[in-house]
C-alpha cells in the first residue's frame, strides 16, 4: 500500500495536549532518573580530547523550523559531512548503499572510541530530552533530518514535517541503519499518516527492547 498518497490524519487538539503533557512528563522523569550517567558520559566525552560535552547542530522540525539538536559529541573536532551527503544522494537515487549490513557510513573514521560505545547504545541521543522538554521535540516522531537533507527529500514526503521529530520513531524501531534512506522517508511518512496516541505507546515500548538489544545501531 502506498502511504505517500493517503491522507495525513486531521490535527487533533486534544490528542496533541496529551501527547505534549506525556513529552514533558516522560522527558523530565528521564533526566531525573539519567543525571549521573549523563554526567559520567560527560567526563568520558570531555576526557578523550578535552573538547566539547555536546554536538550542537541544526536540524529540521515541525512546519519546516530550525532548531538546534543537541547530542554528546560522538565525532573528533572539526569533522565534516561531505560523506554523508554523497551517500544519501546515493540513497536517493536508488542506489544500494547497504555495507556490512548497514546503511549509514561504513567505517567512520570520524567517530571516536567513547562515541562509538555512545552510538551502539544510544546514549548519545539522550541530551535530546532537553530538546522535548523545550517543545522542539516529541518522544516520538519522524527523524530530525539535517537542513540539507531536508532540501534533498523528494515532494512526497513532506508531510513528515506535520509532526514535531522525535526522540525514537517507527524508523528506530523498526531496523534503523539497516534501513537507507528512502526506506526512513516512507517509515516517517507511514507514522504521520496513521498517528494515534496507541501507536506512539507502543513505539515506546518497542523501543526498550531495540535499545538494549542495540538493533540496527551503529
């Protein structure tokens, strides 16, 4: 069935206030309860060349708004993306970029030892409940795409800017970097239009599993 042709599920208001009080009540909880690893994530990120905590970059949100996404910082100082955006040119063009089973960039000489570990596990997405306690994110929703990559995706799938980002996604549960991106975009756009407070929760508890069983990470 294609879903880039169905209709996109009429704005909720109700639905959307409770989605938004569980965002900030579920993101405020997980701070609390995430503190000290966070802080020892910290010092392990600062510890292995004396940089930056966070990686912050703009990202795409609801209604096509910028905002800045934050993340510990995973990568060296100063790396680039031309890589990244050659590869999904090469996604979007129907290319089969999948390496070592795998999606994204394969051996990425940017990524450090402490943020590899960050990577397979997910921790380093976890400054991005700030992003949900500011509104800037949902718990659950499409990727935040790049500014770039925004402009790269075709028409069809514009629809995945209706909804705020999220923090994890039918995308994450469902393969993550197994997935290209082509296969994201239809994903995003599958969420948008059957979006319902019960498949946001069971996003959720899909998620555990896939976290812990690190599925898909890389």
């Amino acid at each position: 069935m294609d879903l880039t042709s169905r209709p996109v599920i009429e704005a909720n208001p109700a639905a959307d206030a409770v989605r938004r009080v569980v965002d900030l009540i579920g993101a405020v909880l997980l701070l609390t309860l995430c503190a000290v690893p966070m802080l020892v994530i910290a010092l392990a990120v600062w510890a292995g060349d004396h940089g930056p905590v966070f990686f912050r970059q703009e990202r795409v949100g609801l209604g096509g708004r910028r905002f800045t996404m934050l993340k510990f910082r995973t990568m060296t100082l100063g790396s680039g993306d031309a890589g990244l955006q050659e590869l999904i040119a090469r996604e979007l063009r129907g290319e089969d970029t999948v390496v070592n089973g795998s999606a994204k960039l394969n051996d990425d000489k940017r990524v450090t030892g402490i943020g590899s570990v960050l990577r397979r596990t997910s921790l380093d997405e976890l400054p991005q409940l700030i992003n949900v306690v500011r509104g800037e994110m949902s718990l659950v929703g499409p990727r935040p795409c790049l500014s770039w990559e925004a402009e790269m995706f075709p028409p069809q799938f514009r629809s995945r800017f209706s909804v705020r980002p999220g923090l994890t996604g039918l995308w994450q549960v469902s393969g993550r970097s197994t997935l290209g991106t082509l296969e994201m975009l239809q994903l995003d756009v599958c969420y948008v239009r059957t979006r319902t407070l019960l498949l946001d929760l069971l996003i959720l508890l899909r998620t555990i599993p896939v976290v812990l069983r690190q599925d898909g990470a890389r």
